[in-house]
C-alpha cells in the first residue's frame, strides 16, 4: 500500500500542527504508524491522497449516519450556502431542526443548539448548577464530555490513548467540584450523595458509554441513577452527543425508556457539520438566556448550513426500515467477526448497541473502566494495522467506538469480513 503522500504531508504537519494533528486520536500514537491524510470520502468510503479506498468504520467519529457526502445532505448544504452561510440573527431552519429533533426524542420541550458537543455538556451542566443552586457535579470514570476544563476528570478514550489522566493546565479549583463515580456502580453514586448531602447539582452519564470503547448500562443502572436524582433533587444530565440516532432512533433515552431532565447532542444533527445542543424540561431550560438569567451565547449557534445538514441527516434515517437495515447489517458484522475470530483462535469481546460498536482483544466482559482497560492494546494496534493494509479504516485506538451508516450494505459487510478473515489468518 502505498502512503508516500500522507507521510509527505504528516511530515510538515508537524511542523505546523501541535503533534501534526488538530484532534490527539489521529495521530495514530496508540496503534502505531502512519496516519492518513484524507482527500475524500463518498458513501462508505474514505479515499486517501494516494488514491487508496477504505472501508470507514470511524465516520467522522459518529455523525455521518448517512455516509459520506450523501447526495441529499450535500444539496441541503450547498443550497443554504447559496443563501449565505451565517446570519448572527434567528432563520426557520433553527424552527425546523428542533422540531424534528423532539419528534424524535420527545422528553425535550425546549432546545438551544450551540457549536459543539463540548459547549453542549459544560452549558447543560452551567444550567444545572443554576436551576439547582448548587456546585457539585458527578461523572463517571472512563465517560468523556468534552474539554471544558471541569470535565477532564478521568475523562476517556482520548486523554487514557494519550496517558494523560487529567490535562496540564486545568486549574485544581476548577476540578474541585467535579465527583467521580464508578460506571455502572450504583453504590458509588450513593455514597457521593450520603458524603456531599445536598451539595450535588448534577450527574452527567453518557447512558451507552462510548469513550472508552462501547460499554452499554447493566440492568437497573440508568433507572438508578433516575431514582437517585429524583430522590435528591439533583438534575439527570444524558450526555447524548454519541448516542443520540445511532443507539435508537430516539437515543438511549428511548432505547432503555428512561427520562434525563437535560439531554446533551451534537453529531448527527449536523449532518457533519460542527453543531450540538442541549435541552429537556421547558421548566428548566426556560432558565436559559434571555428568557432566563443563565448566560450562554455563540456567534455560529444555529447557523443555516448546519441546521439544513441536521435537517436533511435526520429526514434520512426517519424511517423505521432504514434502522432495520442497520440492525441487520450489524448482527451480520457480529457474526463474521466472531466466526473468523473463533477459527483463528483470537480471544475476543464484542459490544454494541445500535449502530455504534467496539472490538475488545480481551475475554472480560466490559462494564466500566476497569474491565475495559485489561484489553490489549498491543494486539488491537496489530489489528488495526492488518485491516488497514485489507481496506478498512478503524478508530485507531482499542478505546473508541466503531460506527456504521446507511450506506454499509451486505456487500460492504461482507468485505470487511473477508478483510477480518485476512487479518486473522496472518496473525
């Protein structure tokens, strides 16, 4: 395979990014190599500058549930340019979006979309802290947020690839109010509340975790966590910027029929274009400036070439048969992965709820940070490289989650099973 052009590229990059890279994961430090520059993508391929296709199971890291420049998505995008592409004022397209947004998750009654799943998270919990007059917050070992600086507390797949537990430059006292509990732990959450009574605004969950590759919730503990915060008068954050259309249809909220009191989203609403949002009870969320005396604000929030890609993303996947096609080409990647696995003797976990997935090179079964970090690295890496030779593009790193799209059919499926077997049987 030749890469001449990317190393090329990486090579100067360094000399002009921090570590070549505008995003840590990229750069491949957790599975070796060369990483790839990218020259396009269409459907479920990314092609690089060398002209090799890929398989792309990483997907923009989770928002192009449509694929790669779907015909639909592009012809939202490049008729709202022709409009302009910012207005710094309200447009129809901002009405439209956050309808269809609660037609699909109707526990939000009211929404603010804003530029990024990190501005989503630190103004849903600013907002919490408002509403409940109280400082603390709780999030959960291994579950990322985002980087505001109060979140980088045990933060997930890109600070634990990186062997960062926390970031330089964040502030003790920013952290200070920051509680960390144990995924899927009930017990850990209870002891927060009994050791600071009355002191917890929040707790933040990403319901089917996703940062330290895809954990789903053991029975009860979502439910837990609703019965605990209703108990304490603490708000229940879903971080839903990863899960949100690619779990369910309707998010994890709806999968596991659990209500937050504020949901988190990013990703998919922007159709692959840089949005997120927050929203959930009206009585909450009417605190939100200027309604209300809890300031956020961005120049970019709502933009027209990000509401019309959300727009067109989500009237995409509407449809009930477009998510059983999905689940159907999943179950057949379950499948083909665990076959060639067995006849190569590779011990193996799979996790996956929806259309988001990881491949663990571990026998434990994954329910929080612990279990996930006894998976081998070293062999994921040797994988992820087997595959990339095969013509398929993985999160380069044991601790991400895997997507796919509506456009990965049984024909790509079966492609990057034959690809698997390859990588297996050179082993």
């Amino acid at each position: 395979m030749n890469i001449t052009k990317s190393i090329s590229l990486f090579q100067e990059a360094q000399k002009l990014l921090p570590g070549g890279v505008d995003s840590p994961v990229r750069a491949f430090r957790a599975v070796g190599g060369q990483p790839l520059f990218i020259e396009c993508g269409k459907g479920p391929y990314l092609f690089d500058v060398d002209g090799n296709r890929y398989i792309d199971y990483v997907l923009s890291w989770g928002p192009l549930i449509t694929g790669h420049a779907h015909p639909n998505v592009v012809k939202a995008i490049q008729d709202a340019a022709v409009k302009g592409t910012s207005y710094g004022a309200p447009s129809p397209l901002e009405v439209d979006l956050a309808k269809r947004v609660m037609e699909f998750m109707p526990n939000i009654e009211m929404i603010r979309f804003v530029n990024s799943g990190t501005e989503a998270t630190m103004s849903a919990l600013r907002l919490a802290r408002a509403y409940t007059k109280r400082d603390k917050i709780i999030k959960f070992d291994g579950c990322y947020h985002g980087h505001a600086d109060m979140l980088l507390v045990q933060a997930g797949s890109g600070v634990i690839t990186l062997g960062l537990p926390d970031s330089p430059g964040v502030p003790k006292d920013t952290v200070k109010d920051t509680l960390v509990a144990d995924f899927n732990n009930l017990d850990s959450v209870e002891a927060l509340f009994r050791k600071y009574p009355e002191q917890i605004a929040a707790i933040i969950v990403e319901p089917v975790a996703g940062n330290m590759g895809v954990v789903p919730p053991l029975p009860g503990f979502l439910e837990g966590l609703r019965r605990i915060t209703e108990r304490e008068g603490a708000i229940l954050i879903f971080d839903e910027v990863m899960t949100g259309f690619r779990v369910h249809k309707g998010g994890a909220q709806a999968l596991y029929q659990v209500k937050p009191d504020l949901t988190t989203l990013g990703k998919v609403i922007g159709g692959g274009l840089p949005v997120g949002a927050y929203g959930g009870k009206k009585e909450i969320m009417q605190m939100v400036a200027p309604a209300g005396p809890m300031y956020q604000a961005g120049t970019l929030s709502g933009n027209p070439l990000a509401m019309s890609a959300g727009i067109a993303a989500l009237d995409l996947i509407q449809n009930q048969g477009v998510w059983d096609e999905m689940e159907a080409r999943s179950r057949q990647l379950d499948a083909g992965i665990e076959s060639a696995a067995k006849k190569a003797g590779v011990p193996i976990t799979q996790t996956r709820v929806g259309t988001m997935r990881t491949l663990f090179f571990s026998e434990t079964k994954p329910i929080d940070w612990n279990t996930v970090k006894l998976a081998d690295k070293v062999r994921f890496g040797k994988f992820f490289q087997k595959m990339l030779e095969n013509g398929v593009y993985l999160a380069p790193s044991q601790f991400e989650a895997g997507f796919i799209s509506i456009m990965h059919d049984g024909p790509v499926i079966d492609a990057t099973i034959a690809a698997v077997e390859q990588a297996f049987k050179t082993w």
